[in-house]
C-alpha cells in the first residue's frame, strides 16, 4: 500500500497499530468490497479512525514545528508550539499517537532556538559588562574633581580600560557562561538552571527506563518505544531552554547594581525566581509525562499507579547528577584553560 502526500511522494505505508505497532493488514484483507471509518486494534484495543492508519502524513498541525517544510516554516511555528507546550494537557490533546512526527525535526528546532536566545543573551551580557564599566569609569571620574595630580594619576590607575584585552575577555566569558563560571554575574540564575536541566533530562530518560524495561509497564502499556522515545525527546531538551532565559535574569540582575530603578531587586528577589522557575520546570515536567500516558497514548493506568511511577521518576536524579557533574566539570577545566591564554 502507498501514499501519495505533498512531502512523502510514493512511500509504501505499513498500516500498523499508531499505540502499539501491530500489523493491520490481517484485518483489511477481511474487507470485501469497502474501508470501514473507524476500527479497533484486535492486539491493544486502541480504537481509530482507518484513514489515520492508512495515510499517517494526512493530518498537518499548522502550529507544531515537527510539521514545519521550511526552516522559516519552522521559526513561525516556534510562538505557537511553545505556548501549547504550556499546558501539557493541551499539547496532547493535539499530538496524538496518529499524529505523523519528527524527532529529528523537534531537535533541529530546540538547537535553533537555543542559538537564537544564547545570542540575544550573549549581546546583554556583553552590554551589562559594558554598560557597568561606564558607570564606574565616570563615577571614578567624579572623585577625581579637586584633587591632586598624584591624586589623580593613582584614580586614573582605577579606570578599566576598554582595550582588546577587554573586549576579548567580555566576548569569551559572555558567550561561554554558564558553561564557564563568571563572577560579574553573581546570581549564577543560570548556572543552576543548566544542572537543573540536566537532572530533567535525567528524570525524563528514567520515565522511558519505567516504562520500557520492566515487563509489566511495558505489557500494561502496550505501547510503541518510539512514543516513549519522543517523549524523552521533548521533556529533555525544552528545559535547556529555560537555562537561556536563566542567562538573561542574571544580565537583569547585574544591572541591578548600577540602574537607580532596579536597585530594589536584592539577592534574595532573585533566589525566589530561581526556586519558583525549578520548582515551576519540574511540575511541568511531571505534567507533561502524566498528560502523555493519560491523554496522549491513552493508556488505562490508576492514580495511585501514576503516582508511584512518578515517584520512581526521581531516581533520574542520579543519572542528571552525574551529566550535570561530567558538563560543568568540563566547564571548569575550559575556565581555567581560558585564563592561562588570557581570556
């Protein structure tokens, strides 16, 4: 059997379960003389309609990136795939296992979107850093009024001078935080928020280790790995995200010292946002897993199983752990590697 769709001319289509991949040709040579709509999988149960089953490529998401043709497609489909990430519930009532995806495509599309925010954070750091050495420079210029010329020259040693030395040491640094520590940011928002998002990563592969390895998940289930598999996907890599936005609070806070209208916003505002943003992303990433096996893949599983699944969940916190432990460790020694060329 094939399909003849705009961006899959011609691809013989094995007509499968969408939940749990068993082969539907058995049942079509049943037909004698038309397709049924709907159907049922004699082997999970899950109940479809024949023309998902048929041609998978059918139903396009005008707002999901893994169905964007173009990059540019890709970047106007980014707002609205963010927001129905918001709500997990939402973002599987529209994904379902018919749903034709792309894994490769979603990641593709984080990287992207990871480079874009890094950018824009990387341009406020910079400006920050900048901006504060102005402000100091005049304010030692200041002392400077009335005194004496020894006096003057010992300010004038003071002064940070915005030479090449500088500019390559700003660039560095504000391109490679949080991965390399940098001071002048010292509410390291973003710092926690990568080793958070590698223990995300972390949870999330234990959810696909629950519920792929042991048999009784995986018989109860009776679900596709390549679902699970996306899933980890998705819930692992949107948290990176959140770091980026974790450079561009600590930019928000440096300034802080020097802005008179941000000068209210002590060290403690900025430990609550970091609580609240964790403590936020996890309830999210718990969410969006419950939202999947519930909603998504339609999967028959009692509260109090969920509940305990969930807590299990959290023994990815070694795996993200040890990740988290591995980068930043690597960060240090490329700091210190950086500080002995002069960077």
């Amino acid at each position: 059997m094939k399909t003849n769709t705009p961006n899959t001319p011609n691809i013989p289509i094995r007509p499968i379960c969408p939940k749990c991949g068993y082969d539907q040709s058995g049942e079509i040579a049943t037909w004698e003389s038309q397709c049924p709509l709907e159907g049922r999988c004699p082997e999970c149960g899950l109940d479809f309609v024949w023309a998902d089953v048929l041609d998978p490529n059918r139903v396009e998401l005008g707002w999901y990136v893994e169905h964007a043709k173009t990059k540019w497609d890709m970047v106007r489909r980014t707002i609205p795939t963010l927001w129905m990430l918001m709500i997990p519930n939402r973002f599987w009532k529209r994904v379902t296992m018919e749903t034709g995806r792309s894994t490769k495509r979603f990641a593709i599309w984080v990287v992207m979107v990871m480079i874009v925010l890094h950018l824009i954070g990387t341009g406020m750091m910079v400006g920050a850093r900048v901006g504060y050495v102005i402000y100091d420079n005049n304010e030692i210029e200041q002392i400077k009024i009335g005194q004496t010329k020894s006096f003057v020259a010992m300010v004038d040693g003071m002064k940070t001078q915005m030479d090449s030395a500088f500019w390559a040491q700003v660039l560095s640094e504000s391109t490679l935080y949080p991965l390399v520590k940098l001071h002048f940011f010292d509410t390291e928002v973003a710092e926690i928020l990568l080793s958070f998002a590698f223990i995300s990563f972390g949870i999330a592969c234990m959810w696909l280790i629950l519920m792929s390895i042991f048999p009784t998940t995986r018989k109860r289930s009776q679900l596709r790995m390549i679902h699970v598999v996306r899933a980890v996907v998705v819930s692992g890599l949107t948290p990176m995200l959140v770091m980026e936005l974790g450079r561009m609070l600590d930019v928000v806070a440096a300034f802080a010292s020097w802005v008179p209208w941000l000068k209210g916003m002590t060290w403690q505002v900025w430990s609550r946002i970091t609580i609240v943003t964790v403590l936020g992303t996890l309830a999210w990433l718990q969410w969006f897993w419950i939202s999947a096996v519930w909603r998504g893949w339609k999967i028959k599983a009692r509260w109090y199983e969920m509940i305990l699944v969930m807590l299990a969940s959290f023994g990815g916190l070694l795996i993200g752990g040890l990740l988290a432990w591995a980068v930043l460790g690597a960060g240090e020694w490329l700091g210190d590697w950086l500080s002995i060329y002069g960077f």
